[in-house]
C-alpha cells in the first residue's frame, strides 16, 4: 500500500486490488491485481507478498510497529 500525499489516512494498493477486513479486524483478505509484476517483470506472487511484509517487519521498528498486530501471513485460494 502507497499513502496518498494529500488525502489523510487513505492508502492506495501497489500490488493490491482490494483488502477486505472481516469483522472485528481478526483477520483480512488481500486480492492481487493480476498485472502485478515485480522489479524483474514476473508476476508478484502471494509467497513474495508474505516473504516483503516479513523482510520488512524484521529490517524496520517503524514498519513493525505499524504491523504489530498482524502475527501471521499466508496465502489462501478463494472460489469465484
């Protein structure tokens, strides 16, 4: 997610095509835009979304703040 620079507390998906947070917060559903490609052009996949928010939790005390309720990632197959 990319923060807008002049729209407050609006976030815009990079990767992302929705989120969709369950009730109460406990848990939340990202969808991929199928034209997500990463900085070699080949398709993001879920395991490279669950390995950056990982890498990221690890390298920064800002970014593990802001994600310190989120104790794990995994990917799902949702039926259409």
């Amino acid at each position: 997610m990319t923060e807008s620079l002049d729209e407050v507390s609006t976030e815009y998906g990079s990767v992302g095509r929705s989120r969709q947070p369950s009730r109460g917060f406990l848990l939340g559903h990202v969808s991929a835009q199928a034209e997500a490609n990463g900085h070699d052009g080949k398709p993001v996949t879920p395991d490279d979304v669950i390995f950056s928010l990982n890498a990221f939790k690890q390298a920064s005390s800002a970014i593990l703040a802001y994600y310190r309720h989120v104790v794990k990632a995994e990917k799902s197959v949702i039926a259409t």
